[in-house]
C-alpha cells in the first residue's frame, strides 16, 4: 500500500496527508474485486506484515472509516488466501504490448464470453486460452511467454488498463515480465500476476 496507510494488526489508519485520495483508491479497487469475485480475499501489505481481510468487509469498513482515518477490515482470513504472494523484484522484461492492442483483446473476448459464457461466468477454455505471445531475448537465451485471456480480462475489469481506446495514447505500453513461476503484466494503472501453470491470479 501506499506511504499514507499504515497496516497494524486489527486495522489499518489511513495518514491525514491525502487521506481522502487514499481512501477513494481503495474503494475502487475493493469494488472491482468484488466484481470480479464476491468472495475476493485482498492482502494489504506493509513492509513484511501483512493483513488479510474479506473484499466485503474491508469495503464496509471503508464506507465507515472514522474521523482519525481508521478502517476496519473485518477479520483475518489467512486460510482464504490461494498461495504466496509473488516476490516484489527480480523479475525479467521480456516485451511491451500497446495498450490499445491489450484493450482490443479484452473486448473481443467479452463478445464472445458474452456469447458462450453461461450464469457461472465465461468458460475456462476462454479464460485459459493463450490470446497473445511475447517472445525476447533475454540475458541470452530466447524467453517466450503467452498471455491468457483471464490476465487481459483481470486488467480491464480492476480498471488498471482505460476502457476507451481514445483514452489511451497511441504510445502507451502494457509491460510484460517473468521470473521462473511467475507471470507479470504492468498497465498503467495496476498489475496482474499469475503464478506460471495456474489459475488464480494476484492483482496489484
């Protein structure tokens, strides 16, 4: 999280400086987890420690934060929590991808979920098809690595990546970057995360 919130074991204060700032950021990234999933579980994370806390209550808090800045974020679900975290360096660029490319995928896998999706969501043959490849040299040796669709759709639907193409300029990148496990897209707004061969994904 950022500098103005400190995390502590039962709750979390957001600072006086840009405390209003602060606290809309989260609202909107707590309300498009809760889109994505009404049983989301966000990590907030300061420094080493970290909190875990159900998307549903933490925006309850959030619409109760008292005047100090402090927010409850409802009880600690560590056993809700899928897996580690991805490390927070040591990952390696492999390519850039346009915005607006990014956004054209994502919009085109919405008509066709919307056609062969069902009450459960889109199919997971759509959620893991590969929509896009990047391949590079790195550090000598040929890195290739394809993009799922649930990473393209995790991008649009926390709104890390704009909506509209005329919001996005024509040089704006979606950078992408690997270590071993771990698959890394950076948008403009936010990055999604996914552990290399596995489903669940870490929004950031």
């Amino acid at each position: 999280m950022g500098a103005g919130i400190e995390v502590v074991e039962r709750g979390l204060w957001l600072g006086p400086e840009g405390r209003a700032a602060h606290r809309k950021d989260l609202v909107t990234f707590v309300d498009h987890a809760l889109r994505l999933d009404d049983a989301a579980v966000i990590r907030l994370r300061a420094r080493s420690r970290g909190l875990l806390s159900g998307a549903d209550a933490l925006a309850r808090g959030l619409s109760a934060m008292d005047a100090a800045g402090y927010v409850d974020p409802g009880f600690s679900m560590d056993s809700a929590w899928r897996g580690a975290l991805p490390p927070e360096s040591g990952f390696v660029h492999v390519d850039d991808v346009p915005a607006r490319v990014m956004l054209d995928l994502a919009q085109r896998g919405a008509r066709l979920a919307k056609e062969h999706g069902s009450s459960h969501g889109p199919p997971v043959s759509l959620l893991d098809q590969e929509v896009i490849r990047v391949t590079s040299a790195v550090e000598g040796a040929d890195v290739s690595v394809g993009l799922p669709m649930r990473c393209v759709f995790a991008l649009t639907a926390m709104g890390f990546l704009p909506q509209s193409p005329d919001a996005i300029a024509a040089d704006e990148m979606v950078r992408v970057r690997v270590l071993p496990n771990w698959l890394r897209v950076d948008a403009k707004f936010g990055s999604v995360y996914r552990r290399r061969g596995h489903p669940a994904l870490v929004l950031r």
